[in-house]
C-alpha cells in the first residue's frame, strides 16, 4: 500500500514585517509542483496576514509575495 505524501513548506513570519520567509515558502512549493510533486504552502501564525489586501509590506519584496500569492492556477494547496 503506498501512502499519499506531499511536501509541505511551513512558515509563520509576519509578512509585513518580513515577507522573504513566504516567499521562499511559495518559491519552494511552485518548484516542487513544477517536477510533479504533491506541494502545499502552509501559513500559520503572523503569516496569515497575507490573506489581507494590506497584510504585506508596502517593498518591492512585498508586493512581489503578493503578486505570487494572487496568481492563478497553482499548482499547489495553501491553506490557513
């Protein structure tokens, strides 16, 4: 019997204050989807924020997690 596997990249970093440690989380789940992985970012904590319009840093760095957070068709979970 095989067992369902899927990698899950975890973070809790408030993204207004930092938002690297998300991004690296969505980074690393669309890479592994891309090779046909079962990806899942995971955010917890402080890093729910980035479900809010205004819960990223106003930096390049944070308007780029943002854009990563809203485009379409991942191919892979986030979940809250």
């Amino acid at each position: 019997m095989s067992a369902h596997r899927r990698l899950i990249f975890f973070t809790t970093a408030d993204p207004e204050v930092d938002p690297g440690p998300a991004g690296q989380a969505y980074h690393f789940a669309a890479v592994a989807a891309r090779t046909g992985l079962d990806a899942e970012v995971r955010l917890a904590g402080d890093a729910v924020r980035l479900a809010r319009p205004d819960g990223v840093a106003p930096t390049p760095a944070g308007q780029a997690l943002r854009a990563t957070a809203l485009e379409a068709g991942h191919a892979y979970l986030v979940s809250l």
